[in-house]
C-alpha cells in the first residue's frame, strides 16, 4: 500500500524498483474492502496476510492471516451474532461438544457468550473509572506496573494499556468485550446511545483477542477529525497511530451506507481449535532469529 492503515500498528516497509515507490506491507485489509463497500459491494470478505512490525510473543507474530468481512446495512449487533454462531459451529464441527480442552483449561463455547463493557471490565479489575479518571491517573496507575508513559500521552493509548495489564489475562471462558471508550477507536461509529463510546466488540478466549468488530464509522467528517487525531498522535512519537488517508476519506464523501465489520485472527482461532500453546505451531515456517 501508499499508505498503511486499518489498524494500529507499525508497518513494514518495501520498494517497488518498476515504479520507483516505497510502499508498505498492509497491515489490515479493512480500507481497501470498505472502499468496495461504497463502491456498491453489500456483502464483502478477504482472508489474506497482513503483516505488523512488532515483538513476537505465544500469541503474535508479524505476518499472520486474518479474515475481514464487511456487511452493509448491518451493525456490531449483528457481527456479534455472526462471531459466535460461526465459532460455536466450529468447535462443534471440529470436537462434537460445544466444550472443549484448551491447554488444560475447559473452555465453554455454548451460546449466547457473555457480554462485558470495557468499563466495567477495567473498573473491577484495576479500580479505575475510565470515564472518569485524569490521564494523570492513568499514568500514576500504569507506573505501579512498572510502565512508564509520557504526559502527553493520549487518552486512548492509556486506556488499552490499562486493558492489556489488567484486564485481558483475567478472561477465560469466551466474552464479547464492548462499548469502546471512542479515543480508543478511530474507525467505530459512536455508540447511539453514549457518544463518548464506540459500537466495537472484542471476542475474547483463555486471554487472547480472536475477533475485532465494529459498526463501521461512515461520516467522512468524522472520520477525518478522527483519523487527524491519530496523526497528531504519530507526530508526538506513538508509532503505531493510524495515519491519515484522504483517499479513503474522499471515498466515504460519495457515501457508505450503514455497515458492520469483523476481523477474525485465523492462526489464533486455529490455535483454540487445536489445543497448541503457540501461534508458531499453527503457522507454516514462521521467522526466527539467526544465531
């Protein structure tokens, strides 16, 4: 791509020797298929590589598959029903049972899952009201687990790693994480109920994200506040800011209808499915440093 986005994350960069370009590997399929929604594409998907320049740990590694799907005049209603239907039959396609062993823990697959705001999650985990709390607070808080942040850190930046140190290693049985603080979410349309929250899901599963869905944010006004937002960010040093992409702001100026998005990691859910402790078990020849 010209220009990476769809997520926040570090991209690999490349050369394009005919064109005489420097590119980036994609880190997300999300853009590009949303510019097919607009372009009259109702029902959309791609299972496809992407890949992200960062560390490598059991559950991350910088090139994996991912599966995207766009579905017009849809919400992240209707991905949440999509989500779990979709992996309850597979763990009973694939084990016969709506339970299965994963890693010596028995994971519960019936339906409906178990549905938690990222609020309440984080204020019963850490003791801190995200709709309340100063960045200041969530500095102090951050930096009783040793990390320390800049004071200008955005609000966004703060709260997911408040989640990431607090909150995720605690879920086990399958929940939907919902209702994103907006700051946390460029992409996600606000919440209709709540404009200071994005209509967003994670599926969560013995500690790791599996699915990211939301309702697709289709005001481009807002969408270019948002997006500038995030390279504000970028300039103030947080790397993995999304960057600007006036070609897709311009694309939902001709008009997107309502729609719901879902991206499903393939390697993570591979991994649930058949019980291995590292996503390097389920991903052909993955890269490995040299001695």
């Amino acid at each position: 791509h010209h220009i990476y986005g769809g997520a926040s994350a570090r991209p690999f960069s490349t050369h394009h020797n005919e064109l005489k370009q420097d590119l980036y590997l994609r880190i997300a399929l999300e853009l590009h298929l949303k510019r097919l929604i607009v372009g009259g594409f109702e029902k959309i998907f791609e299972i496809g590589r992407v890949f992200r320049n960062e560390g490598v740990s059991f559950k991350h590694n910088p090139e994996y598959t991912l599966l995207e799907l766009y579905q017009a005049y849809a919400d992240y209603n209707d991905m949440m029903a999509l989500t779990e239907g979709l992996v309850n039959h597979l763990v009973q396609l694939i084990h016969g049972s709506e339970t299965i062993d994963y890693q010596g823990t028995t994971i519960d697959f019936s339906l409906p899952f178990k549905r938690v705001s990222m609020r309440d999650a984080i204020l019963e985990h850490s003791g801190c009201d995200i709709h309340l709390a100063s960045t200041e607070d969530m500095i102090k808080l951050l930096k009783t687990k040793g990390i320390e942040c800049p004071a200008q850190s955005p609000k966004g930046e703060l709260i997911n790693e408040i989640y990431d140190c607090f909150v995720e290693h605690h879920i086990i049985q399958p929940t939907f994480m919902v209702d994103y603080p907006l700051e946390t979410s460029p992409l996600a349309k606000k919440h209709r109920d709540n404009p200071a929250y994005v209509e967003r899901f994670e599926l969560i599963v013995h500690k790791m994200e599996l699915a990211n869905a939301f309702s697709e944010l289709n005001d481009p006004v807002d969408q270019h506040t948002r997006l500038k937002a995030q390279d504000d960010a970028r300039e103030l040093g947080f790397d993995e800011a999304q960057t600007m992409d006036d070609d897709f702001v311009e694309a939902l100026r001709y008009g997107m209808p309502p729609t719901g998005g879902l991206g499903i990691g393939i390697d993570r859910l591979v991994m649930v499915l058949t019980n291995m402790p590292s996503i390097r078990d389920v991903v052909f020849f993955p890269h490995l440093k040299r001695h």
